[in-house]
C-alpha cells in the first residue's frame, strides 16, 4: 500500500493546526492574579510581577483615587460596580492608578496575597486585539474568578471594527456583560477620538447632533469618568516630596525642590511621570555619591 498520499494529508492536517487558533483556554488562571490575553494563543499569559506605583503614593489625584478603589472594592465584594474610563493629561498617573488599585485590593493584612489567590485578577488587552474581546468574555463567564479586562491608552482615528465591538461588550449584548468582569480603560482623549474628527462629522452631517452622539457614545457606556488634568508647580512638587521620603533620600527640602524644577524645565512638563522619573535619576546619583 502506497503511503505517500496519507504522508502528505498528516502533513496537511498539522499545517491547519497550526494555522487556526486554539480554542480559549482558562488553563493556569489560579496561578497569577496578573495576565497579558493572547489571543492568537487563545490564552492568558501570568504576569508574576505587575509593575506599578503603590495607589498611597499617587498625589493629586485624590478624588479619582478615592472613586476608583470603591468601585474596584464594590466589585471584589460582588456589589454592582461600573466599568471605568480614565481620560485626560499624560503622564498624570492614569495606568499607575489601575495597577495600584488592583494591587491595593488583593493586599492582606498590608502585605500582597499569595499568587492566585487574590480577590481580582487583571487582564490586560491590546488595543488591536479588542475585536478578540468577545472570545475573552466568553472565556471568563465560565470561571469563579473576579476579572478587571484593562487596556492601557485606548483611542480610536476612525470608527471601525473595533470600535463597533467594544461598543457591544460594554452593553454585553443579549448575553450582558458577565457578572465577573468589568472593562477599565485610559486615554489621553474624553471621547476616546480627535475632537477634529467629531466636529468635523458635525459640520458634515445632515442631523449635525445624531453624528455627535454616534461618535461619543462609545465614553457614554462608561459608567464612571474620572479626569485627569495637569497639575500646576505645587502639587508636581508634592508628588516629588512623597517619592523622596519614600525612599528616605538624603537631601533637603530646599535642595530637593529646586532640582525637582529644574528637571521639569528641562523636560518641558510637570506631572507624575515626570516626577517619578525625576527621583529615579536622584536616587541614583545620590547613592553613586556615597
């Protein structure tokens, strides 16, 4: 019996294997209480380690902070809570909010609980895999875990596919959004578009108002909007004493404040990214100088 013909169909088989993607798969999901979708895997990749502020650290933002760990503790409690929308200012601690509330949250007595074992598991999502979102939720609706689905920097140049169906899994559809799982989100945008594109949709339309909310309807499905706004010489400062005394870093106040301006002039901007980065590069030059 000739075996070639069967040779190249096994081969054929294995090639379309490895084409189509794996069906989603919640294996490893008690492992972390961090992970990154990959959808062409059709898995969540653990995250041993979230990088991130501790939520206390973060100054200026004291409303947002405030609104957003009581959402988040709602939801660890299994009370309603909303999905979130984080806009505004660059660099003003937006993502290092998200992070910090999750890893406040899942603390125990002050300290972080074992991997697994924490009460919300974060899942980021890329911006280009969000038309795979309803396979995730799909996946998640069936484990006893509590998810927050966060995409870091969301925007949008037109409205397309993905657009349309992250508009879709914020209604959650006929099926409605899972129970455990809530969509927090930021961007430097309130409508999550250029405010060009908005208006020149306006200016084109024939019903100029019914184009305007075709376009900020997307935001509207958040049910929480926290901004986030440039934060004037006192408060940059603020946040630059917070991180030195931290790290207990040997330098007046008077020294301290006057490096931490003229950073920021160099930089061109004040905010909590920049401050951070102000005191990364302090820290290390004071201890050089040891």
């Amino acid at each position: 019996m000739d075996t070639a013909p069967l040779s190249v169909l096994e081969r054929i088989a294995s090639a379309l294997e490895r084409l189509s993607p794996p069906p989603p798969s919640l294996e490893g999901v008690d492992k972390a209480d961090a992970f990154v979708w990959l959808p062409e895997r059709g898995r969540l990749l653990p995250v041993p380690h979230v990088a991130h502020v501790a939520a206390t650290l973060l100054q200026g933002v004291d409303s947002q902070r405030q609104t957003l760990l009581e959402n988040t503790e709602h939801f660890a409690r299994g009370l309603p809570a909303n999905n979130a929308m984080l806009w505004g200012a660059r660099g003003m601690g937006k993502s290092s909010l998200v992070k910090g509330a999750h890893a406040l949250i899942n603390q125990v007595d002050g300290k972080p609980c074992a991997p697994g074992q924490g009460r919300i598991a974060l899942v980021e999502i890329q911006r280009e895999d969000l038309a795979t979102l309803p396979d995730l939720l799909a996946m998640l609706r069936e484990s006893p875990r509590r998810f927050i689905i966060f995409c870091d920097d969301l925007s949008f140049e037109k409205e397309d596919r993905d657009y349309k169906a992250l508009k879709s899994v914020l209604d959650g559809g006929i099926a409605g959004r899972p129970e455990n799982v809530l969509f927090y989100a930021t961007s430097n945008r309130r409508h999550l578009m250029p405010r060009e594109m908005i208006e020149n949709e306006r200016a084109s339309a024939i019903n100029p108002s019914e184009a305007t909310e075709e376009k900020v309807s997307l935001s509207d499905r958040f049910g929480l909007w926290l901004g986030f706004h440039p934060c004037p010489q006192d408060v940059f400062l603020d946040m630059v004493r917070t991180y030195a005394t931290e790290r207990s870093l040997p330098i007046s106040d008077e020294d301290l404040a006057a490096r931490a301006n003229e950073w920021a002039i160099t930089r061109g901007s004040r905010s909590g990214r920049v401050a951070f980065q102000f005191i990364e590069d302090l820290t290390a030059e004071l201890a050089s100088s040891r």
